[in-house]
C-alpha cells in the first residue's frame, strides 16, 4: 500500500465526483459527445479507485487510504486507467464481463483523443458508446454504493452512516464548483505548471475572480448564487450568477467592483 494520504487531496477527488457529473450534464444538453466520452472515461476511473480504497479498507479494518489511487504529483508515482481496472478486476470489484467492457470503452476513448486521424473513429460513434458509458457507470456507482454499505454494516473503513444538513449541502456545493472554476492562482499553476507569476496574475486579473467588493472585501466567488447555478436558472456563464455574499455573517446583496 502506497504512503498515507493527506485530507486536501483526498477533498480533490471526491469533489472531482460532482463536478465531473454536472460537467457532463452540461455537455449532454450541449450535445457535446467529445467531451461527455472525456467525461465518462475519467468518472469510470475515478469509481473503480474509489472501490478499491473502500475494498482494502474492509480487508484491512482501517480507514487507510493509499495516496497513489487518489493522487498524482509526478509521472513516476502514476498509476494507469488501465492498471487501475486490473486491480479492481484482480480483487473482485468487477466481473469478467464489466471489466472487459470497460476495456472496450477506453479503447474508443483512446481512439478518439489519440486516433481521430489515425483511426476510422467518427464523431457521430460517440452517440451509441456514451449510451453503454452511462449503463456502465450505473453498474459502477452500485458497487460503490454496496461497498459503503458494507463498511457501514461492519463499522470500518471511512464510510460514516449520517445525514446531511442543509449547511453540510451546501458547503459540498461549493466545494464541487470550486473543482469546476474556484479562481485559484496556485491551482492554475499546477495544472499548466506555469513558473510564470506574470502569468498567473494575467489569469485571475481576466476572470476578475480575485477581486475583492468593494462593500464586503470578498472575492467575487464568494459571491455566486450556487443554488441557481446548480440549477442553470440563468444561463451557463458563471458571471451570470454573482449575487449575495456567502461569507459567513456577511450582508453584502451584491458584488461590486
């Protein structure tokens, strides 16, 4: 088992779940097929890891999770799509016919990020292969689900039986838009690698996301109506849904600049 993991990463990708889904709502009502195959491959790797941190987790009685299934900070410490299904496969998590499904899948996938010219992959496929991503993340999302209800039967692992407030909803919101477009400089380096600090300011002073009101002194993200974003009320812009501060104990109705 690779090194203990650290909570933010761990926050990372459990965000990476709901802002994965509401991605590829967008893109279904888009009829954006390229980018809903995207999708679906990353959501299919992201439920085998999650079963298999909940599978060791009953071998083991512990809450431990292995750091490399959920996080990646260099070339040398990946591991692969493709070994992850092998894992899972090897562990029981799925069956002979799933697995090889999957498989099927992410060949398409590969094909069309990697061999649209080299390949005889047409666009229009993708309406018949992102019907069967859909089943298969059905099937995914079960086992998941069996997991943590195992873990919650046996009273181990990280799986904790509980309800959520509105507040804790709320706060899983935001955390999730966050992972969509949260205007973080440092997040922004990372993913680009930028070593440019020039670059980075030009990102943020573009977005306007690190403005702060000039009533409250929030940033403007704090300032966004998640509620109706959530449910695309008015439009598909972010800028569309800046509204009242969500700060705590703030009063401010609405950005300014």
């Amino acid at each position: 088992m690779g090194k203990t993991y650290r909570p933010d990463k761990f926050e990372n990708f459990l965000n990476a779940f709901g802002a994965a889904r509401l991605l590829l709502q967008k893109a279904h009502e888009n009829g954006s097929l390229l980018e809903g195959l995207v999708l679906y491959a990353s959501i299919v790797d992201g439920f085998c890891r999650s079963a298999l941190i909940l599978k060791e987790q009953l071998e083991t009685k512990s809450s431990a999770i292995n750091e490399s299934y959920i996080y990646q900070s260099s070339d040398k410490e990946f591991i692969s799509e493709r070994k992850i299904f092998d894992l899972a496969h090897s562990k029981g998590i799925l069956d002979d016919e799933l697995y090889k499904e999957i498989g099927r899948l992410y060949a398409v996938r590969n094909k069309a990020v990697h061999r649209f010219f080299t390949s005889e992959f047409e666009y229009t496929h993708l309406e018949h292969v992102l019907g069967r991503y859909e089943i298969t993340y059905q099937k995914l999302y079960k086992i998941v689900h069996e997991l943590e209800a195992e873990q919650i039967r046996q009273k181990v692992g990280m799986t904790r039986a509980a309800q959520m407030s509105d507040a804790d909803k709320e706060r899983a919101r935001r955390a999730i838009y966050t992972k969509i477009k949260s205007g973080s400089e440092i997040t922004f380096a990372k993913t680009l690698g930028v070593v440019s600090v020039t670059e980075v300011i030009e990102f943020g002073r573009q977005e306007g996301l690190f403005d702060d009101c000039r009533v409250c002194k929030h940033e403007k993200v704090l300032h966004m109506d998640l509620t109706a974003m959530e449910r695309r009320e008015k439009g598909n812009e972010i800028a569309d849904y800046v509204a009242a501060c969500l700060a705590e104990g703030c009063n401010c109705r609405l950005f300014i600049s």
